[in-house]
C-alpha cells in the first residue's frame, strides 16, 4: 500500500506549471470517437483517468500513440464494437460521455453504469432525456446502460439542472444529428468551451459554448487531421493557489487562464490573499492568518465544488468562523472528518459545514475520501506541525499528475512511500 508522508508546516514558495484540465480531457478523448480519422492531443494530464479513457478507446478498436507522457495521437478509424469494457468504463465518472460520442459515430453503445467519487447520488437522467429528444432509445439494466439509435435528429433540449456531463455529452450526441439542436440551461464551465473548441477545430459547428443557450447545427462529419491542446486546469490551479494562502506562501502559477479562477481569487483576497494576475500566469501569496469567509459552491463561474473542500482547509486555520454551504453535491464534506483528525473543529451537516478557525494544525493518519479531498489533505499536511500519512492515494492519483513532484519543488517535504 502506498501513502504520502508530509512534514510541516512548510510555507509553499516559488513557481509551478499547471497540468492540462482533466475534465476537459476526459470528455476530448471519447470527442475523437466522432472522428472518421486521426488527431493529435496535447497537454493531456498524465493521470490515471487518461490512462483508463486511452485503455477503453484502444478496447473499442481505436489506435493511440504516445507521442510523450502529455501527447497523444489517435486514430479512431476503425471502431469495431459498440460494448465498452464494463470492468473499466465503472472505474471513473466521464465514462458517461462514451454514450453521446458512440450514438453519434455508431448509433449504439453498451456501457457499465459510470463509477467516479463518491460525492452521494449522481443521476444521469438529464444525460438521458437529452438523448431521447434526438431520437435514441436509452435502457438502465442490472448496472448497463444501452443506447440505441437510427439516426440522431437535432431538437430542443431544457436541461432542468445546470449539468456539465449532461451538457458534454449532448453536445456530442448532437454534433453529427441531421439539423439544429439547442441546449438552453447549459453548464458553462470552461471545460465545456473547450470540449466545443475542439470539435470545432475538427469541423463540428457548435455555438455558444460557455454561456447557458448551446446551438449546434449537425454536421455531415469531422475530418481530423489537427492538433489539439488541452485548456489548462481550472481546479489544479485553484488548488495551488488555496495551498500558497493556507501555508503562508508565495507560488506563481505557469500555464493558467486567469479569467477562470476569478471566483477563486475574489475569495482568496477576501480572506487576506494577495493576488498578482499576469493573465496566462498569477502570482499567490498571504503573509497573515487567514480570515474568516463565508462559501456557497456554484455552477461556473460561481465558486467551484471541486475546491471547496481545498478552500476547507484554508477555513480551518482561519482568525473566526466561517461556514460552507455545498449546493452541488450532498456527501462532499466527508473531508472534515479528517481535517478533525489533525485538530480542526468543523461541523459538518447535510450540505453546510461550520468552521470554527483554529490556530495550527496538527499531524495525523488521514484518507482521501474522494479525489479532491485528497488535495486539500495533502495541502493540511503542508500546514500541519509534524507527520501527516495520507492513505487512498488512488484518489489523487486520478486526477493530479505528479503531486507530490509539484509539492516538493515548492519546499514540501513530502514523500511516497510503499509500505
Ligand atoms: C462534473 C465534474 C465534477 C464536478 C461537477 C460539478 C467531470 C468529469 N466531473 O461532474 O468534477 O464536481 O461537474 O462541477 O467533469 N445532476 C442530475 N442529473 C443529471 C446530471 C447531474 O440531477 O443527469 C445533478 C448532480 O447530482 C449534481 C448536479 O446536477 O447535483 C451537477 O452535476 P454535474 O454538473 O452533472 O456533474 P458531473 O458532470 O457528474
């Protein structure tokens, strides 16, 4: 069993580079399935939800060259069955989006219903009302979705929740559909922009990515033959940057959009951060105890559920009592427990948690309940007095490449060790 062992506390100082988004390149590897051809996809995030997303495609007949640990190319040419590996496909959540790329290219798709965090229940009814309104018929049976189509027909979709899966994965179904689709209610994260952007780029017709009305005029079929780079990771730099605020440090971020961490930062300054925004890169640091804040987690370009529990940390440590109101997902403050384990004093209650700030932090045997609960642990154990062992380390290793790497240039002292 393997586990990461921080000993801090250690303020987080100097510069890092962030990773392609893993959200956005989940939903871009089953995209190529739309493609009769070959493309290239750079600034992937060497994870290990690419390396199951790249394992699935290759079982569904796909060939993929690596041509480096951040750069694919594939060839989607020859797809010879429409069962994708259930064993694999319940291993992570954006195995959803294999629906509405497989409906498009083959009008028909097996898959296990999708695995993913733990963060209480995640429906996909909106996934699959979508689909019907184009045409396809979609049955849930002893754990498999099918979905079946003759040919996708383009029509107005309402989505009744703001869904970034369901939102993806319509788009892709609707892509090559005969006419117009819409999407009112759409989610407007920036990984859907890009997702978009590079259906684009191979010859789809998609606009209006990135506001809530998505119309996509069907297109006869996407050519390939490009050059694809992943957007930069919204949540892997908001998690660097909470972690320069929670340690008393100073990091600047390499490769960032800064317009997509403009919750992140608001909230950053509002507890005593001070923020340097050179738009592809932004300078962190806070030389004071944090302060109080209150946070309601929202749809983008609120502030994003995915760093919520990062921003917990922050809070833990901060001079007053905050609270926390989760409005995305109802299990997602499991977190607290563990950050109680290091001295902490949060109540957690439904989907509000109260923080009630303490001075330090303290060393403790913790586990990372979900992926991003894993962060903001590893980031306690950097503010921490002493040894932290951070188990489950399956979790992080999702969706952060090279975390422990990233840390360590920053002065962590952190290592994996195999027990
Ligand atoms: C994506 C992200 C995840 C992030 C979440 C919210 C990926 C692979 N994962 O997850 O990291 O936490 O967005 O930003 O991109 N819902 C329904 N019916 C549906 C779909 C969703 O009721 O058909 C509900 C969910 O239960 C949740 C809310 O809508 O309460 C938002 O979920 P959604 O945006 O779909 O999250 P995911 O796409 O699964």
């Amino acid at each position: 069993m393997e586990k990461l062992v921080v000993k801090g506390p250690t303020p987080l100082k100097g510069e890092v580079t962030i990773s392609g988004a893993k959200n956005a390149a989940v939903a871009i590897l089953p995209a190529t399935l739309l493609i009769d051809g070959v493309c290239t996809i750079e600034n992937l995030p060497n994870i290990s939800d690419i390396k199951i997303s790249c394992e699935i495609l290759e079982k569904l007949g796909a060939k993929i060259t690596w041509n480096n640990k951040n750069s694919i190319t594939i060839d989607t040419t020859n797809i010879n069955t429409t069962k994708a590996p259930l064993d694999l496909t319940s291993k992570f959540r954006a195995s959803y989006y294999l629906i509405g790329a497989m409906l498009s290219r083959k009008g028909e798709i097996e898959v296990g219903m999708p695995g993913g965090c733990k963060l209480g229940a995640r429906p996909i009814d909106q996934h699959i009302k979508g689909f019907e309104r184009l045409g396809a018929t979609v049955t849930v049976e002893k754990g498999t979705i099918s979905a079946k189509a003759k040919k996708l027909t383009g029509n107005s979709i309402y989505m009744d929740i703001v869904s970034v899966g369901a939102t993806i994965n319509v788009m892709l179904s609707a892509v090559l559909a005969k006419g117009t689709t819409t999407i009112d209610n759409a989610a407007k994260e920036p990984h859907i922009v890009d997702v978009a952007n590079f259906l684009n780029t191979m010859g789809a017709d998609i606009r209006g990515a990135g506001t809530d009305m998505i119309k996509i005029n069907g297109v006869e079929k996407l050519s390939g033959n490009a050059t694809y780079s992943v957007v930069p990771d919204q949540i892997e730099a908001g998690t660097f940057m909470l972690a320069a605020v929670a340690t008393k440090g100073d990091i600047t971020l390499k490769n960032c959009i800064t317009k997509h961490l403009e919750s992140i930062t608001a909230k950053i300054i509002e507890v005593g951060g001070k923020v340097e925004d050179h738009g592809d890169s932004i300078r962190v640091w806070c030389n004071q105890r944090p302060q109080k804040a209150n946070i309601k987690t929202l749809p983008y370009p609120g502030f994003p559920t995915d760093l919520q529990p990062q921003m917990g940390v922050v809070l833990s440590i901060a001079d007053g009592a905050s609270i926390i109101n989760e409005s995305i997902w109802e299990s997602r403050f499991q977190y607290t427990d563990e950050l109680n384990k290091m001295g902490a004093k949060i109540t957690a209650q439904g989907k509000t948690a109260f923080f009630e700030g303490v001075k330090k932090l303290s060393g403790a045997p913790v586990y990372s309940t979900d992926l991003r609960a894993g962060a903001a642990l590893v980031i306690a154990g950097t503010v921490a007095n002493g040894s932290t062992e951070i188990y489950n380390l399956e979790h992080i290793d999702r969706g952060y490449e090279n975390i422990e790497e990233k840390f360590r240039k920053l002065g962590a002292k952190i290592e994996r060790v195999t027990e």
